[in-house]
C-alpha cells in the first residue's frame, strides 16, 4: 500500500470509527518510521560501504608501500653489511701490515743497539790497544834511552859500542876482550818483548851459560849486570 492509498484508507477510518483511526496511526507510525530507518540505513550503510572500501584501497597502498619500502631497506642493509665487511677485511689487513711493520722496526732497532752496542765494545778495545801500544811504546823508548844513557860508561869501561839495526833490535859489541887481540869483537842482540822482557840473541861467541844469565836478567831487570856477567864470559870464552 503506498502512501496516497493509505491516507484515503485514514480519511475513510477517520469518518467511521475512532477505534480504526487509532489503528490506522499506529500502523502510520510504524510504516513511516520504518521506511525513514531503512532509508537512513541505506543510506549510511552505502556511506559506510564506500569509507570501507576507500579504507581498505588506501591501507592496500599503505601495505604495498610499506612493502617497497621494507625490500629498499633490506637492500640497503644488505649493501651496508657488504660495506661493513669491506671495511672490517681493510681494518684487519691493515691491523696486520701495521703488526708486520711494528715487528720490522723493532728488529731494526735490536739490530741497531746489538750494532750500537758492539760499535761501543771495538771503540773501548781499539782505545785499550791504543793505550796499550802507547804504554808499550814508551817503555820501549825509556829502556832505550836507558841503555843510550849507559852505552857511553860501557864504551868507556869495557870496550862497548851499541848499534841499532832493524826490528827494535840493539846489537852490543864487545871489544878488548880477548889479550891477544884486543880488537876481535864479541856481540850479541837485545830486544824488549810485548811483556816487557828481553830477548838475547845471535851471541857471538856462543855462551853455554846464556840461558841462565838470560833468565837472571829477566829476575832482577838488571841490565847492567847482565852485560858485567856476559863479558866476563865472553873473556872466558876467548882465553881457553
């Protein structure tokens, strides 16, 4: 029933009966009301349908997006941890170069004190063997000295030249020695040695007690009597 036939039903039961007018008004109402919720729910709900739907497309997007954007971070986490494995290779190839040359200078530098070190003991020798030749220079030069010093009373008193020849020798000679030929020399060769003792060689005439006199002049240092001791067996030599 629409609404036209309805309203000439109500005008119909409005002159008949009070009863059916009643009725008539509440089934009015209730027909209206419901028409009005249905249309307002169709009308909501087609609203409603359409938010949904524009809800559902935008976090379809947001999805999609998401998703692009969570495989653009993984890929660049993916190029950052090659990166960082790249640069941890570079800092442990760099560590070891950096041990290697470490472990190079110090041997360099042991090397350069063992070097330092052996420099400083050839320095403290060669010094020690210079003070060493000095010293032995000298002596030699104050046991020459002292035997020019005494050439001149030996010559005086018992015939005796010196003579230097080659390797830090002293030649003695003797001279009126022998009664019968004043002239015919006797000699004999005297060198000082490294450890400060003398050496007595090519004693001309031979001497049989050489050794003995040699080792006595080596005792006492008495140079003096030793060239007393000589001569005095030079002259034995020659009288037999």
């Amino acid at each position: 029933m629409d609404f036209i036939s309805w309203m000439n039903q109500f005008r119909m039961d409005f002159c008949t009966e009070p009863a059916n007018l009643k009725r008539t008004l509440e089934e009015f109402r209730t027909k209206f009301l419901t028409k009005w919720i249905e249309g307002d729910l169709n009308r909501n709900g087609a609203e409603l349908t359409e938010q949904y739907n524009e809800a559902v497309r935008q976090g379809k997007e947001s999805i999609e997006n998401l998703k692009k954007n969570e495989k653009q971070r993984r890929q660049q986490s993916q190029m950052s941890q090659k990166v960082l494995e790249s640069h941890i290779a570079k800092a442990r190839m760099l560590k070891e170069e950096l041990t290697r040359l470490k472990t190079e200078a110090d041997t360099r530098l042991q090397k350069k004190e063992n070097m330092t070190e052996e420099l400083q003991k050839v320095l403290e020798e060669k010094d020690h063997d210079s003070q060493k030749i000095l010293a032995q220079e000298k002596t030699t030069k104050e046991r020459l000295l002292e035997l020019e010093k005494s050439a001149e009373w030996f010559r005086n008193n018992l015939g005796l030249q010196f003579r230097k020849i080659s390797g830090n020798k002293l030649q003695m000679i003797f001279t009126s020695v022998d009664d019968k030929d004043p002239k015919a020399p006797c000699s004999f060769h005297v060198q000082i040695d490294d450890s400060r003792k003398y050496i007595i060689s090519n004693c001309e005439p031979p001497v049989e007690e050489l050794d003995c006199l040699v080792e006595k002049l080596n005792a006492t240092n008495n140079l003096s009597g030793f060239v007393q001791a000589i001569r005095k067996a030079f002259k034995t030599k020659m009288t037999r």
